[in-house]
C-alpha cells in the first residue's frame, strides 16, 4: 500500500472520528432537551388535572347573569 493512499485512509478516519464525537454530542444535548420537555409536558398535565378537578367540584351553575 501506498504512502499516499495510507495518509488518506488515516485522513479519512480522523475526520469520521470527529464526526462521530460531534453527532453523539448532540444527540446527548437533543435528549437532555427531550428529558427537560418531557418533565415540563407531565407538570402541565398534572397542573390541568388539578384545574379540571377545582372545577368540577365547585358546582358552576348555568344563572342568568344580574343585568338581566
């Protein structure tokens, strides 16, 4: 094998090794994101239950409103 054709295969390994670090980096950073928005997502649902059980329970009649 070739000097030439060496240098390039060791070339052509170092940049996909680069590549590799840069693309696991961020799918790290998408799932640390995920995780976040997922935590956010199940605080919202449990607020909005919350709210819908209030509401149920306080017994909001249909009354004409007082100008009528």
């Amino acid at each position: 094998m070739s000097d030439e054709r060496l240098n390039n295969l060791e070339s052509t390994l170092a940049y996909q090794d680069d590549l590799l670090l840069v693309l696991n980096k961020t799918v790290s950073d998408q799932q640390m994101a995920i995780d976040i928005l997922r935590r956010q997502v199940d605080a919202l649902m449990g607020r909005m239950t919350e709210i819908g059980d209030v509401l149920e329970s306080s017994n909001i009649v249909d009354e004409r409103p007082p100008h009528y």
